[in-house]
C-alpha cells in the first residue's frame, strides 16, 4: 500500500508477569512476539547487568504465571485447555544448559484465576493463591515431597498481594463482593484468618507490604478520600502516615522494600513519567532518587544496593532496570541489542499542546516538525482517570515506521498531574477530556491548513474509543479518519450490560450522573448521522470488559445510515479478550490499524447522502478487514 515503509516490520518482543526469588539472585518472565510466540525467560541476577535466557523447551500460554526459587528453579502455573480453563497445572521446572528437567506437581481448581507465592522457609516451594468464584479463594501449600499439592484455608473474596509477617502468617488482601477491600493475616499452622488493617465500613485498606525481620508493616488506607500510605511495627496497633509520604493529586505507591525492611521504594507519576523516592521511617525522610525518564513498574527487589523493576521507555521495549545505590546512583537496564543494520525504535518526546482550559501535556512521535507530518495520529487512552505513559508502545512504533506522526494528549482526567486535573471527569464522562480533545483538534487543523495538510485521524482505545467517537461525530470536520478499539457507546449503556466490577467503577466514577451543559447526550449513538469520516472498528469476541455488542450495535447502526463496509467503514473482531485488542497484542491487528491510517483520505467536504437518498447497505459477516481505499 501507498506509503508504507516497509514490510519487514522488525519483532516486537513483549514482557509480562515479573517476578524474583526471595533472594534477589534470579528472575523470572513471561515474553511474547510474533516470531516466536510466548516463552520463559530467566534472568541471573548475581552481577550488576543481569543476563536472560529464553526457556525454548517448555511451551507457555498468555496466561503463564512463574515463581523462581532461591536456587534457580522455576514454579510455573498454567491455565488448563479449552474445556478445562478452571483448572491450573503446576510445574516445577530445572532449567539447564541442555533439556529442561519438568516436573509436574498436580492441578488446581481456579477458575477465575491463581497467584503464586513465594515461601519465607525452606520446608515447601511456595504457595498458591486460588480464585475459585468471585466470593471464595483458597490458599495451597506447594512442596517438592507428596502430597505436593494441600489446599490450607479458604477465606471469603478475593484475595490479593501477599506479604510475610512471620514464616507461619501471611498477610493479603480481601476484595468483598461489594468491591471493599480490607488487609488480612492467614495463620497457615492454624488453617484459620482474621482482619488485621480495617479503618471504615467503606474504606478501601490494602497492606502494602512487610517484613518479619524489622517488624515493618506498610498499609494504605482511601478513608480521607484520597489514598495515603502509612506505616506501622507488626503486632502493635498504632499507624503513622507521614506528611512527607503524602502529596495530594499524586498518589504514591511503595514497589518494594530493602531487604533489611528499614526503607521503602517509593514510586509516583509525575506526568507520564516514573519519579522514584526512598523513605526511611526512623528519619522520617524521603530522598529523590535518579533514574532515566521513562516508566519503571512492579515488582520490584532491593538486595543490598542493588534495585531491580521492570523497566520502559519509547524506544526501549520493557526489560528488567537496575539502579545501583551510591553517591550518585548509577542506572542501567538489560536492552537486547538489535541486529546490525536494522534501525532504532522511534524516539519520543514530551510537549505540552492546547486544551480546552489550558496548556496539557502530550506524548509526540515524529520530531520538531510532528504537526506537519503527512500523516498525522491524535491517539486518546482508555480510563476515565489513567493516562499515556512514556514508554514503549508497539501499536505507536509501527505507526511511526511507517511515516505517520503521533500526538497522545493527556487531557483532564488523565493521572498524574494533580487532583484537579484528575477529577475533572468525575461525574462528567465525555466532558471536560472530550473538550480538551476538540480544542487540539482545531488547533491541529489550523496548523496544517496552511500547507493543504489533510486532518489528523482519531484512534482511541476503550473509553478512549468513546471519546474519539464523540469527537468524530461532534465536530466532524476537523478528522480525516477515525479508529475505535474496544469502544462503548455510552457510560449508561455499558453499565447496562457489564459484569459487576465494571458497574461499580461506573457508579464510582460518576458515570450515571446527569449532564445539563447543553452539548447534548454523550451517547455515541446519537451522534452517528455527523459521524462522516472513515471508521475503522475493531472488538474482542471474548471481551468481559466492555462486551462486543457495543460494537455490533454501532455497526448496525452505521449501516442503516447508508454507511458502505469496505468503503467507509470497515468491522473487525478478533478472538481476543479485551486487552488483546486496547493493547493491540498481535501483529496483525497493529498492521491493520497501520493500513487504515496510512490509507486514509482527506476530510469530506459533504456529510454523506441520508438514509432517505442511499438505500441501507447490506452488510457481511464483518468478521474481517477489508478496504475500498488504496
């Protein structure tokens, strides 16, 4: 097709799932590409620079969890196959220099899901966190000897994290059917469990982490509104919560421990990068830490002066980070190197663009001259309240190898840059974000009238698809084409047909809430006779989130307004969840959404003829992609 690059995209390889041994000498992850599909790596993490290995003798799925032990060993958990997904096979793998040694070590009922955790001791491997059903979870104990599998406990909910308070209780998370979430200890000797960290009936109060060596226990608590984090001494009742942990609009999370349990990691976003802080609680002190601009995630380990958390940048696919204390701290990350001859990922920059109330920050691939590019991209994240972050995306890669330049707004609701910035979506979906969007819309067309520049095009995923809906239907001039992943159509019909966690972040979000600002309804549906540009649609078949009727329902519609499948609108589902298509986790999926950018035309002049001059279309199956453009 005109204007593609290249054909021989370069492999994006993935990383997920990030764990380490209590030891902090070796490292575990699931990764994926296209070339190879999904595998174990494992990291040595006895030197500064730590070196990977690709498991290529035992097959993984998307699904794979994986535990390492302290003396290199692999725990990996595995969903069943169709017709047996509720149940998880456990494995003990000894990796070598030759084959593989496997073992495997029995099944788990879980159909919703199960956690591994790694053993304070040396009498098991590990433990197993088992999410049976929504409302009861169970805790197994993994050993090498029979019986290798012992369920111990089952607790009401769903249980979360896991932290050590001493070698016979651990400390978890409960998540009650309402969606409360409250700290809890589990005596493993006993069988039995108690609340230990409840502030309030409506409270969310998590356990952060902690360590039975120094008796530090850090919680967090929502009771005030805004979630600060505090600290206590396990088995005494009093908690502190530091001002100096504690800066409003900016939450603040604690990665990790060091691994004498006498300071904390702390982790905040400071616009769409990671800004990393220790806190010593004897000082009550908190230092800023360097580290390069980009994201840095968890789970994190702190063994000695070293610290290991998954890292990202633009141009940097997510690896493992290493930061070495000192004076100054040094930082590196363990980048694969590309083959000679082939080119570098596109760089990116930070600007900051207009909004509807003010300036706001964008990520921006293409370079000085981005409003100029040929082909241009405004790109809207999901959420409401999330945000893009500066690191690498492989969707935003693709699109700038093939020439097309991409502006990624952190409009209001986005994280990240205060609680005003962040609340202005609350109780206002499609208002102030959908605003923002529009008055850098006009901005852009303004830009790029002058050199006979067609429009930007659209693309937003999951409530982002949403808005880019509103956006391309409210002021329809000013986009040459529009994308939608995963979209829905409206907050109250999505709360219509979503499961219940989806439901309470609705009505937690103010998502019912009336608006009376006449710009009428923030329903996608009724804005489709001024939806003129090109649309490409693509959901997920196996999408729990936002189910894949809200797409069907728009492309029906579409068609009853004389819209043309191949022409000026084109359908795709994919047998993916809903990750799979917000995420674009395949190949083709990046290279279709690639296609139908870089094969847009310019801005219609005219709306299209009305269902009274078109006969209604008569659409497929519209279960693939297909194009009328060149």
């Amino acid at each position: 097709m005109t204007g593609l690059r290249s054909t021989a995209a370069p492999v994006i390889r993935d990383r997920f799932h990030f764990a380490f041994s209590t030891n902090g000498r070796h490292g575990v992850c699931v990764a994926a590409d296209d070339a190879d599909g999904w595998a174990l790596e494992s990291w040595a993490l006895t030197e500064e620079r730590p070196t990977c290995r690709t498991i290529t003798d035992v097959p993984v799925g998307p699904g794979a969890r994986a535990l390492p032990l302290c003396d290199g060993r692999i725990l990996l958990l595995q969903r069943g196959e169709r017709g047996a997904g509720h149940r998880h096979e456990l494995m003990l793998l000894a990796p070598s220099s030759g084959a593989t040694e496997v073992r495997r070590l029995g099944e788990i009922p879980a159909r919703f899901g199960c956690e591994l955790l790694a053993s304070p001791g040396t009498g098991q491997l590990g433990f197993a966190v088992a999410l049976e059903d929504p409302e009861h979870s169970t805790i197994w104990r993994v050993s090498s000897a029979a019986p290798t599998l012992v369920p111990i406990v089952g607790v009401p909910g769903v249980l979360t994290d896991g932290s050590w308070l001493d070698r016979d209780a651990i400390a978890l998370n409960q998540t009650s059917e309402s969606g409360r979430c409250s700290g809890i200890a589990v005596d493993l000797a006993g069988g039995s469990w108690r609340r230990i960290w409840s502030l309030s009936d409506t409270s969310n109060d998590r356990i952060v982490a902690s360590c039975p060596h120094s008796k530090l226990l850090v919680v967090s608590t929502d009771t005030t509104g805004e979630e600060r984090l505090g600290w206590g001494v396990i088995g005494e009742s009093s908690v502190h919560f530091p001002g100096v942990l504690h800066r409003s609009g900016h939450p603040r999370r604690v990665l990790t421990l060091d691994d004498r349990g006498e300071r904390m990691l702390v982790h905040e976003m400071a616009g769409a990068v990671s800004r990393l802080s220790v806190y010593t609680p004897a000082l009550d002190r908190l230092e800023p830490l360097d580290g390069p601009p980009g994201i840095i995630s968890s789970p994190a380990r702190w063994t000695g002066d070293l610290i290991r958390a998954p890292f990202s940048a633009p141009a940097c696919p997510a690896t493992l980070g290493t930061i070495r204390l000192g004076e100054p701290s040094r930082w590196s990350s363990a980048i694969g190197q590309r083959p000679a001859g082939e080119p570098g990922w596109a760089e990116a920059d930070l600007v900051e663009v207009p909004g509807g109330s003010g300036p706001i920050e964008a990520i921006v691939y293409g370079g000085p001259d981005w409003r100029h590019s040929p082909h241009l991209l405004v790109a809207l994240h999901g959420g409401p309240l999330s945000s893009w972050r500066f690191e690498f995306d492989p969707l935003f890669q693709r699109l700038a190898a093939a020439g097309v330049a991409i502006v990624a707004p952190n409009y209001r609701g986005s994280t990240g840059y205060g609680d005003e910035h962040l609340r202005a979506v609350v109780g206002d979906w499609g208002g102030p974000d959908l605003q923002d969007v529009l008055a850098l819309g006009r901005a852009l067309k303004r830009a790029r009238a002058g050199r006979r520049l067609p429009a930007p095009t659209v693309l937003g995923a999951s409530y982002g698809a949403f808005l880019a809906l509103l956006a391309a239907g409210t002021e329809p001039e000013l986009w040459s084409a529009c994308v939608a992943l995963a979209p829905f159509l409206s907050a109250p019909r999505l709360h219509a047909v979503a499961d219940i966690g989806v439901r309470h972040r609705v009505e937690r979000l103010g998502g019912l809430a009336p608006t009376d600002d006449g710009r009428g309804p923030r329903d996608v549906l009724s804005h489709c006779r001024s939806l003129w540009a090109p649309l490409l649609l693509v959901h997920g078949t196996n999408d729990h989130t936002i189910p894949v009727e809200q797409s069907r329902t728009l492309r029906r519609h579409l068609l009853e307004l004389g819209r043309t499948e191949g022409v000026d609108l084109e359908y795709l589902e994919t047998d993916s969840d809903h990750d799979g298509v917000v995420l674009t986790r395949t190949e083709a999926l990046r290279q279709a959404v690639v296609r139908f950018c870089i094969g847009v035309p310019g801005v219609p002049t005219d709306p299209p003829p009305t269902p009274e001059s078109c006969p209604t279309a008569q659409g497929g199956g519209g279960q693939r992609v297909r194009s009328g453009r060149t």
